[in-house]
C-alpha cells in the first residue's frame, strides 16, 4: 500500500492505494501522523483503496477521535463498494462523513 499525502494550510488529504491491512497500517498511522501537526481537516481519499482490515479501521477510528478532541473534521471520499460494504459491516457509517 501506498500513502500520498498532500497538506494545504489546516486540511490534511491522505490518499491511499492498495491494500489496508495489518502490515499497511503502520506506515498509514505514520503518514498521518507526519502531517498531522496545525491539521484540523483530514480528508481519506479512497479511489484506489482495493481492501481494508480492522487494522486500517483502527488507524481511521484513532483519526476520527483525534480530530473529534481537537474540534476538527474527518471526511473519507471517494469509496468504492468493497470498502462501502466493509464502513456498512463495521458500523463506520454510522459516524464517519462519506463523501
């Protein structure tokens, strides 16, 4: 898996390809955590996300309290039905903002 981040100002956009899976995770956590630092708005994009564990949705749920404590935003975009189904599974949707 690759992660490709991009900062402007307060918005943070972590774009991911590949698999999200328990060895991903790790460089995932450490791509958003470089980034992080005056960041209020994270954006997921997912377009070439291909398959997601519970590892790579505890890094998400982590990033989701994160910018909840901080009266930030966390919006993942660009979902595709695999990994839909995985956010519909889990619960994810019930308070994560899909775009």
């Amino acid at each position: 898996m690759t992660v490709k981040t991009e900062k402007d100002g307060h918005r943070l956009k972590l774009i991911l390809e590949g698999d999200l899976n328990t060895l991903a995770a790790p460089a995932f956590e450490r791509a958003y955590d470089s980034g992080k630092d005056g960041a209020t708005e994270i954006v997921l994009d997912c377009e070439k996300l291909t398959y997601i564990t519970s590892a790579g949705l505890r890094v998400i749920l982590f990033i989701k309290q994160e910018m909840d404590d901080k009266g930030g935003s966390l919006t993942v975009c660009n979902v595709n039905k695999a990994i839909m189904d995985v956010f519909n599974f889990s619960g994810f949707v019930q308070f994560l903002k899909i775009e």
